[in-house]
C-alpha cells in the first residue's frame, strides 16, 4: 500500500459528471471518470504527475506517435468491496508487462513507483465512480505515447504517460463464434504480438471486421508461418479442456502474456485440473471435436474474465462446444476469481493491491 497523494498535484472538477452517469447501465468502456493523471516525459525523466480534469490534450498533429506508432497500454480494474475496501488486481504485474511493452517499442521505462502511486492516488480522488455491484469495477487505462513534435523518422525523446479510468458493469456477454485464420497474421515470431501495443489492434480489425461479416464473433490467430497452431483470440488468450485437462497455447514473441491468463493456470491447481502450457494445433482441436473429447473452450481477458466459446469454425467446418454448466471449469474459475478479487475468497497469492483498507 503507497498512496502518497498529497504528493501528487490535483486540479478538481468544478462540477462532478457522477450524478449523470447510470450505474446500473454502464456497459465497457463508454463513461470516463472525473479526473486523468498526466506525467510528461523530457529531458531523459519523468516530471511531476499531474491530476486534472479528464479533457483533451493540446498536441501537435506531428506528434511520433500518430505517424510512427510508439503508443503502448494497460488495462486493468480496481474494485471496491462492501467494507469500501478498495483494491487493484495484480498491477506489479501489469506493470511488468508494461515495461516489456515499453522496451520492445524503444520508450522509456515507467518505474514501478511511479506506476503504482500515480494510479492509487487517481483511484483515490474518484474512488466515488468505482461501482460496488457484483461483477462491477473500475477499468483501469495506463497508457504511454510519444508526443514529441517532428516529422522525420526517430524514436522519441518526449512521451506522456496518462491513465483514464471507466466504471464498468458485469459482461454479460453471449457465447462467441469464432473462426480459425488462415489468411491473415496478428503476430509473427519476433514481432510485437507479446507488446501491449497500438498498432497490433489496428493491424487486426481488418480481419475481425471480414470474419465478422462472414458471421463470426472473433478470430482464432494461429502461427504466422503455417496457421498450425492456436495463438490467442482478439484482445483475449484461450483456453480449452481436451480429455479433462486445462491447456492453453504456451508463451511466445507472438501472444500477450495475460494477466488472467496466468491467475487462472494459478487456481487450476486448487481448483484441481490439470494444466498444460503447450503448443495447441489446429489438427489437435480438429480430432478432439471429432472424438468429442473438448468439453470447453474459451477467452480470458481483464475485461470479460472469461468468455465462453461456442463454436470453433476449422476449415469451412462449424464445431459446437457443449453447453456450460455450473461445473464446468470456466464457470468455477471466474466464480473463484471475482470471489478473490472482492475479498470473499482469502487472497492467498497476493494479487490484490490495497489503495484504502
Ligand atoms: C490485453 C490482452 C490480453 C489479455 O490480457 P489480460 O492481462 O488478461 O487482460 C490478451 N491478448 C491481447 C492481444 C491483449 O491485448
């Protein structure tokens, strides 16, 4: 716990948007907070983190980072308890991802002091918009691009580091369909697929939106060079359960290290499953569905937790998942980990950060 507040310069709203906002309609992302925090990058150091008024930014429009891509985030949630407990889920370690995104696009490092005051001490002064419905929290929104002003190609010397804040609601979101790809690339093995990093959405709406009109939800990455094997899905890692055992494609240069992805291979043991972090081929999947030995697949995410998968489309070929049930180990781990994260389940591992006891 580090809430240095007073440390931190705040400039308060003169009038509060709460009262505007519908809590029991809030959806993802769609209300921003009262406040930002704004740390400005020059001369080879971070200045002084400011809190203002969440509005826009006065910025060149030959800012690096529109025409070059250095842009990098996080996102991740804060939640308040029926004690008012406030807590953030494991930011040392998507502050750790951070500073790999950080690296792999040539941006100075953000030091985990910095990452954590900054963001407890914003959590604070609008800890009134952090909902207390179950499924409900903050969405937490670090970010860090380059807003130094020149046109010729270069890594940056000025960047800004800001976190928005969005109180959202439960995902009710209805099982996905999604389709294998093997035509088009998120990631190749050496790219920036593990970096949290603008460009790679932008890279990936063009064959989300062809497979959405086609009538999938989300597109199943697969490897670059063959489309062989499972890479993760949209903003989300996969998970399946083949024979009864949890397994999961196992890291590399080309999938996001998720947070969720790692807390539930974490519970899998007390949960008691077996887990395999390995590489998972489209063949593999292929046979399962065939022998009916794949009981479940699905996303895992910080927005969703977890997103159930209905159907896997393999080479012009729909295969159904059975439907879920109360013992199906998606259900059981969500169930477990929204328990942890509001303190009705003990915190065993350490993942929740207190911003106020
Ligand atoms: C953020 C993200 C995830 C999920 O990571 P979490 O830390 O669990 O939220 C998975 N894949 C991609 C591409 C992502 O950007």
């Amino acid at each position: 716990m580090a809430v240095l507040t007073e440390s931190i310069q705040v400039e308060r709203v003169a009038k509060s948007r709460l009262s505007s906002i519908d809590f029991n309609n809030l959806g993802f992302g769609a209300h921003i907070s009262d406040h930002m925090l704004v740390v400005d990058y020059k001369d080879g150091q971070w200045k002084e983190p400011k809190i203002q008024p969440y509005g826009n930014l006065d910025l060149s429009p030959a800012m690096l980072a529109l025409h070059y891509g250095q842009s990098v985030f996080e996102g991740m949630k804060a939640f308040k308890n029926d004690a008012g407990v406030i807590t953030i889920f494991r930011p040392e370690r998507h502050h750790k991802r951070l500073l790999k995104s950080l690296e792999r696009m040539c941006m100075p490092a953000v030091p985990e002091e910095l990452f954590l005051n900054c963001l407890s001490a914003l959590i604070e002064v609008d800890a009134d918009w952090i909902p207390t419905t179950e499924g409900s929290s903050l969405y937490l929104r670090p970010f860090v691009f380059a807003s130094e002003a020149k046109l010729g190609v270069k890594v940056a010397d000025e960047y800004k580091f800001i976190i928005l804040t969005s109180p959202v609601g439960p995902y009710f979101a209805k099982p996905v369909r999604v389709k294998v790809e093997e035509e088009f690339v998120r990631a190749a093995e050496g790219g920036t697929g593990f970096a949290k990093c603008a460009g790679n959405y932008g890279g990936a709406f063009y064959p989300t939106m062809l497979a959405q009109k086609q009538g999938f939800d989300q597109v199943l990455w697969t490897d670059a060079k063959d489309h062989a094997y499972i890479d993760e899905s949209g903003a989300m890692n996969v998970m399946f359960v083949i024979d009864g055992k949890l397994i999961t494609p196992k890291l590399s240069t080309s999938l996001l290290d998720g947070v969720t992805r790692d807390s539930i291979l974490v519970l899998s043991k007390s949960l008691e499953i077996e887990k395999e972090e390995r590489r998972v081929s489209v063949a593999e999947l292929q046979e399962a569905f065939k022998k009916g030995t794949i009981t479940e697949a699905f996303g895992v995410g910080t927005a969703a937790v977890v997103s159930q998968i209905a159907m896997i489309h393999i080479h012009g070929v729909d295969n159904n998942l059975p439907a879920v049930d109360v013992n199906s180990f998606q259900l059981r781990v969500k169930k477990k980990l929204n328990e942890i994260r509001m303190g009705l389940s003990p915190d065993v591992h350490g993942w929740n950060y207190l911003v106020r006891g």
